[in-house]
C-alpha cells in the first residue's frame, strides 16, 4: 500500500474529479437503496391488502419506528385510494429510483475517465522524461525492450489499479456501508452476526491473493525480455537471415513466450477465483442469516421483523455480494499495481549521477580551450582512463587512436558528460564542466557518431534536430556543406521525405552525410567526430570526408579515427593503450618515433 502513496502527486491534479466521485457514487447508492427498501411496502401491499389504517409512530431510532412509518404510509395511500394505486405508485418510484441510480453511476464514470486516464499518461511522461534524463551509463544494464516493458505493459497494469483501486475501495466500501447501517437498522440482531462473518471471508479471500504480486513482477519481467528479442531482431534482420539463424532466434523467442504464458496462467488462475469465492463465501453468509433470521420468525423473536421485512432484509444482503466481488477483484488488480509500480518506480526513481546543474554557469559561447588535468575514469569499478592530460586550444584538432577497447570513444563522452569523471578534472574555458548548466554545455558540442542515429521522421526534421527556429534556407544550407543536397533534391519530396525506421531508406553514405548536415546546422564550436567514416565505403567515404573537412574549418575538434589516413592533418594525435597516453605528436613526429602509432599505420598500409 505504501507504494500507492506515490500516486498521491498525481491525484491531487484531479481533486475536482475526485470529489465529483465521491458526491455521484453517494448519490447513486442512495438511489439504490431506496429502489430496494421499496420492496418493503410493496411486500405489504401484497401480504397485507386490505392495509388497515395505522395510527402515525412516535419517533425512535429503530427498526421498529421505520418499518412502522413506512406502513403509516401505505395505509394513508390506500385509504386515500386503493391498494392497486398503492402498489403502482411504489413500482413507478422503484423505476424512477432505479433510473436516477444508473443516472449518477454513468456519471461517476464520465468523471472517472479522465482521471483514471490522466493518472496514467502522467505517469507516462514523467517515466519517459526520466529515461531522457538518465546517464548513457545507466542503460548499459538495461534492455531495451524490459524499458518498453514498463512503458506499456507496466503503466497498463497500474492505469488499471488506479481504476480498480478507486472503484474498487471508494465505491463498493461506501455501498456495503451504506447497506449495513440500512441492515443494522432493520435488525440489529441480524447485522451483528454479519460483522463477524465478513471479516472471516475478506481474510480468506486476502490469504489466496498473496502470491500474485510475486507473480505479476515476474510475467512484467518476462513481457519485457520478450520485447527485447523482438526489438533486437527487428533491427538485425539482416544478419540473421544472411547467417541463416532463424531457428535459433525463433527458438529463442518460443522459449521466453512460453515461460510468458506459463506465468500469465498462474496469475490468471489466481486472478478469476476472486469472483467465484468471493460469491461462494456470499453465499455461505446468505444461508447462515436465512436458518438464523427464519429461525428467530418461527419462534417469534423477530423483535419487529416480520415476514415482508425479512424478505426486505435478505434483498438488501443479496446487494451486497456484488460489490463484495468487486471489492476482492479490486485488491487482486491492485496486487498487479503494486507490481508493475514497483518497476516503474524503479526507473523513476533511479539515481541520476549526471547533475544537469540547472541555473549554473551558462557557457554562452567557447573562447580559449578544453583542458584534461589528470583525469580518470572508472565503471563499476573497472578502471577504462588512467590520469589523462590534454589540452584542445580553440580551433585545433586532436586526434585520439588506439586499439579497441584503449579508452578513446570514453575520453570523447566525459567532455558532453556523458559521463562523469572518477578523478581529475575537465576544464572548458578555465571553469570545471560539472559548474555549467549542462545544457548550455551541449549546444556548444556537435557530435557525429560511427553509427548514424536517424529517426523516422522526414529529412527535413532528421536535420533540425536540436535546431528547431532554423528556416527551409539554413537547411538547404547545411545540406550542401554536407554534400547531402544532390541526393536530397532527386527524391520526390525532397527534404520532405520520409526515411524509414533508422533512416533504413536510405544509404549508409546518405545517412552519415545527413547526421553531418545535422550537426553544421546546430553550428556548435566543438566538434566530436567519432569514426564518423570507418563504416563507408570509398566513394562514399570521399564524399562524407570531403563534408567533414568543410564542418571542421574554423571549430574545435576532436576525432577519433579508425583510418588513420583521415587525421594525418590534425595538430595532435593522441594515441591511447589501456586507458593510459602512450604516445602524443603529430603525424610525421609520431612516424619518426617508430613506436604504436607507425605500427598501425604500417597495418593499414598509409603511404
């Protein structure tokens, strides 16, 4: 329960709708109960219809003093009439009554909705917004699809906990207490054997429940591992079916949907017996209050019940059952809330390690240099850097090379803190990068990966990201300097067409040249460029270099290069070994060195 305390923030966004609910649902129950407590008179009508008339009652809280008042009544309208006017004047309030009831039930709905929905949208925002806040790090640990999990199947399982929560523990609580008092005011006698039976049979109900939080976590857990397969096979189709795999994938994938459904079985098998035993044990509680009620008639120790009033009395029970397995439903659904909100609250409330330092030092624009003073960095302990010293002066070029795995793509993400230094300190303008707002610090950085990261959106859109007020002639702009105009203007839309899921429409060389064009248009000062070529081929390759030699002029750069033939120009180059510098210079000090780096470049054969 606990954990629903943490819905409370979003709940207050709909106290209006919430006190609606509460003023409808009391409206229909009422409406209710009187539609059943007219079976009473009607019952008199029909065991009683001469209907003698009855002196007026004095009045008394008791079961006695209504059930008198409301034969005065009887007997005034017949008097006044005749019995069969009588009985169609209580059918006609029983239908009136019956409408008005079902009338504020459909509005205690109409209320609801936006609640219910809004809760969960919400929800959903602040979910999705925390994913964006989260480090690059965080989602090392994280699949993919068990995230898309928690978006979809989680926030469906807690929008329908809400739902059923506040139904569930607002309206059916309100309608057994309302029944009760009018039950407790029929018979006292009666009623008090109730409160001892309900108890017993919400114990019950609570024991065989308990087992399905584990088993809800568990099927979310599963749900999501099954979306990452899917996930990861949708974007490796290529090679799956080039390798001949789908077998091995299919089989992969029949296995965690098996083990779906095996879970899915045993929360449902839990699930489905709320109603039955929530009805079984009605039931059970219905006969002892006939045999216990019947029998106090037969010996006369009704105390004021009679036969039409016990028929009453047995009918207003029977309405009971009903929100009695809603009320065991609810706190079955609200078992698989608390599951799902666990997992959701789990990514809510994750720590975030990059402070985005909102209202700090705004970096405006960058004006003298990048300094590394004996910088570290560690994951999960692993050391990756080992005290790395560099300076990148405004308008230079630095190289960092290495083998796989030397620290080279890590050093490059400490300077947008994509990561965190463990130690040491990575100065920009003389000041320490954790000082600035952060988001003032990115926009002075364009970065441009080895994998172009596009999104299915038009070209136009793929371009502006991060650059929204641009106009149509910036974009064309960009375009050029990217050497992406040519292809762009030869497809039927133009800059308005559509490039698939990943930019799949397009060209490994199209794609590159337009994450370029991306980040010319953004106009950042510092430019990362993280084996931006590696991946082309040669004519391809021409073309994007060609785009990237136009993107460096007068910005400050830092590339990381596979094909060493790409940074010979560049006015260092830093070669990494284990996390540590091994060797810094230029191109042709480095080649007089005859150390790892004209190793490498011997490897690659550079002329």
């Amino acid at each position: 329960m606990k954990k629903y305390l943490g819905l409370l923030k979003y709940l207050k966004m709909f106290k209006k709708n919430i006190f609606m609910y509460f003023a409808t649902i009391i409206a229909s129950i009422l409406f209710s109960i009187v539609s059943i407590a007219m079976l009473f008179p009607f019952l008199e009508i029909i065991f009683n219809p001469k209907n003698d008339i009855i002196i007026k009652p004095v009045f008394e809280f008791s079961s006695t003093f209504f059930l008198g008042y409301l034969k005065y009544i009887i007997s005034q309208v017949v008097a006044h009439h005749n019995a069969v006017f009588a009985l169609g004047a209580v059918c006609i309030f029983i239908v009136v009554a019956i409408f008005l009831k079902n009338l504020f039930l459909y509005l205690s709905y109409i209320v609801l909705t936006p609640l219910r929905n809004g809760v969960g949208a919400y929800i959903r925002e602040d979910l999705f917004g925390k994913i964006l806040q989260l480090p690059i790090g965080y989602f090392t640990e994280q699949r993919k699809g068990d995230l898309m999990s928690r978006l979809t199947n989680d926030m469906g399982e807690i929008e329908t906990a809400v739902s059923c929560t506040l139904e569930g523990f607002i309206k059916e609580p309100l309608t057994i207490i309302f029944y009760l008092v009018l039950l407790f005011i029929l018979s006292p006698q009666l009623s008090l054997v109730l409160l001892v039976l309900l108890p017993v049979g919400g114990f019950i109900i609570g024991s065989v429940s308990k087992s399905l939080k584990k088993h809800s976590n568990l099927a979310a857990e599963k749900f999501g591992e099954s979306l990452s397969i899917v996930e990861e096979t949708l974007s490796g189709l290529r090679v799956i079916k080039a390798f001949t795999a789908e077998h091995i994938v299919l089989t992969k994938y029949k296995k965690s949907n098996q083990d779906l459904f095996n879970v899915r079985n045993k929360i449902n098998l839990r699930r489905d017996i709320a109603s039955p035993l929530s009805e079984i044990l009605g039931i059970l509680i219905l006969t002892v209050i006939l045999w216990i009620g019947g029998k106090m008639i037969l010996e006369q120790k009704g105390l004021g019940l009679n036969g039409s009033a016990f028929i009453t009395y047995i009918a207003i029970f029977s309405q009971i059952i009903n929100p009695a397995k809603s009320l065991s439903s609810a706190f079955y659904a609200m078992q698989k809330g608390s599951a799902a909100l666990r997992r959701v609250n789990e990514v809510l409330e994750a720590e975030n390690l990059i402070d985005g330092n909102i209202g700090g030092v705004e970096l405006d624009t960058f004006k003298d240099k990048i300094e590394f003073k004996n910088v570290s960095f560690s994951y999960n302990t692993i050391p990756i850097l080992k005290n790395i010293n560099l300076t990148i002066a405004k308008g230079k070029t630095v190289a960092l090379v290495g083998s796989s795995g030397s620290g080279k793509s890590t050093l490059a993400d400490l300077v947008p803190r994509f990561h965190d230094v463990t130690e040491g300190d990575i100065l920009v303008d003389g000041i320490n990068v954790k000082k600035y707002d952060l988001n003032t610090l990115r926009k002075q950085i364009s970065i441009v990966t080895q994998e172009p990261i596009l999104f299915n959106d038009t070209i136009a859109n793929n371009i502006l990201l991060g650059s929204q007020n641009a106009g149509e002639d910036k974009i064309i702009e960009a375009a050029k300097v990217a050497n992406a105009y040519n292809f762009i203007v030869k497809k039927d839309e133009g800059f308005d067409a559509n490039i698939g899921d990943r930019g799949t429409k397009l060209s490994g060389g199209e794609r590159q040249r337009l994450t370029i064009a991306r980040a010319v248009l953004k106009n950042s000062p510092i430019l990362i460029l993280d084996e931006a070529t590696s991946s082309l081929d040669t004519e391809s390759e021409r073309l994007v270099q060609d785009a990237i030699n136009k993107m460096m002029q007068n910005r400050t750069t830092l590339v990381i290069a596979h094909r060493l033939s790409t940074i010979r120009h560049a006015d260092e180059i830093i070669v990494l070994q284990k996390g540590e510098i091994a060797e810094r210079g230029n191109h042709d000090t480095l080649m007089q060195t005859n150390g790892i780096y004209k190793r490498l470049v011997d490897m690659q054969e550079l002329k």
